[in-house]
C-alpha cells in the first residue's frame, strides 16, 4: 500500500470547538458585612478538578472545575465555585493524543472563560481584586502521567 493509500486510509484529525458556556456557579460570603469592616488579610485556596464526558459522534464535554475559598484573618470571607464547560468534537486521534487534548488542552481553552467569571463575580462581592493567574495544564497532565506510572511500578506483583 503506499503512502497516499494509507494516509487516506487513516481518519482525519480534527478538532473543533463547538460550544463553550457555564454549566454552574455559586458564590458565597458568609462572613457580609463583618469581613468588611476588619484588616484585609487573605488566604486563598484553589481547588482545581477536570471531568469529561463522552458523548455522541466523537464529541467530548470537558468540565473545568474550579473552587476558591478565602479566609481573612481565620474567617470565611468568601467562596467561589465554577463549572466552566465545553463541547468539543474530536476525530482522527491515537488515545494517547485523545487523552492529552482533553485532559490538558481543552482546560487549558476553557481556564480563561473561568477566570473572567471568577474576576467578576469576585468584584460583584465587593472583595479585593482575584486574578489568577496562568495554569500550565500540559504540566499537570505530565506529572499525573509520571504519578500513575510510580504508582503502577509500586504495585506488588503477584504470585504466579
């Protein structure tokens, strides 16, 4: 078979963004008005998890979940949860490059959705600025991978 046989033999990479939008958010002050009235002293926490699901004809919904919980001087100042999601339709691609396009590029389109979202609802609640700053996604999914392989040579072998 040649090279143009079996260039055409193969599925056509693509990879096309057909929706992005905010599937949930949520945003809490608990301590109002009294966070207000005392010396701004933030600790911040960030939560971040990614969900997929499969869907029909080679399209994939990707979440993008983020949780923000700030404390100022050991109190509740607020909570921000958002659920950042998107379609993408995906063909043409080895699992391991599937699984790459979802797990790292697809939240690294979605992050800066989330982020405005973040921003204003943050500046809605009469808080300090919250900008976050850039994710590398590539990174986190490299690191995952190596985690997955030392815990799968960690594992007993069993006895024969």
């Amino acid at each position: 078979m040649s090279d143009t046989t079996a260039a055409a033999a193969q599925e056509e990479q693509q990879f096309i963004i057909q929706r992005i939008y905010l599937k949930d958010v949520s945003f809490e002050a608990p301590s109002s008005p009294s966070v207000f009235t005392e010396t701004w002293d933030p600790d911040t926490d960030l939560d971040l998890n990614t969900h997929v699901n499969a869907l029909q004809n080679s399209n994939y919904e990707v979440e993008l979940i983020l949780t923000i919980t700030v404390k100022s001087n050991g109190h509740p100042a607020f909570l921000v949860e958002v659920k950042q999601a998107g379609v993408f339709y995906i063909t043409g691609y080895a699992p391991e490059h599937l699984n790459h396009l979802l797990a790292a590029y697809c939240p690294n389109t979605l992050f800066p959705y989330a982020r405005e979202v973040i921003a204003g609802l943050v500046s809605k609640g009469s808080f300090p600025e919250l900008h976050l700053s850039p994710i590398n996604f590539d990174a986190l999914y490299v690191r995952r991978l190596q985690e997955q392989m030392e815990r799968g040579a960690e594992a007993p072998s069993q006895p024969a």
